[in-house]
C-alpha cells in the first residue's frame, strides 16, 4: 500500500471511528494521525492477536483492523485529553 493510500485510509478510519464513538475532538488533521495511528495499531494487532496482516487497500479485512485500531487510539487520545473538545 501506497503512502497516498494509507493516508487516505487513515483519514477515513479516523472519520469512521470518531463517528462511532460520537467525539468531536480536533480537526481534520488530528483526525488523520488519530487514523494514521490506527491503522498502525490495527495491523500491529491484527498481526500480534489474530496472525493477519493489513492487506491491500480494497480488502475489508484492512478496513476492519484500521477502524479498530483507530478506536483504541482515539479511546486512549480521549483519556489522555480527558474529554476535551480542543474547540472554544
């Protein structure tokens, strides 16, 4: 995968994952490395608990692992900030 493609992905599994955990913390930069580091957790995870791998772009394995791995992140992002929006 491409380092076009993984940013795109992380864009979208960080959107995705904000979206379900119904935060509103930062823009859409933050949203990016939240993703970017999910996606990073996702395949270390995949590879570590499950013995998968991220795949190509396409594959919804891949998707799965990055919106997941962007979850923990941004959990983790949510205690560390303690809930904080960043907005005023």
């Amino acid at each position: 995968m491409g380092l076009l493609s993984f940013l795109l992905l992380g864009l979208v599994a960080g959107a995705i994952a904000k979206r379900i955990m119904g935060t509103d913390r930062g823009g859409c930069l933050v949203t990016m490395l939240l993703g970017i580091a999910g996606a990073m957790v996702g395949g270390w995870l995949g590879i570590t608990l499950f013995g998968v791998p991220l795949g190509s772009f396409f594959s919804l394995r891949t998707w799965l692992l990055s919106i997941g791995g962007s979850l923990v992140v941004l959990f983790v992002y949510g205690l560390i900030t303690g809930g904080r929006s960043g907005r005023r």
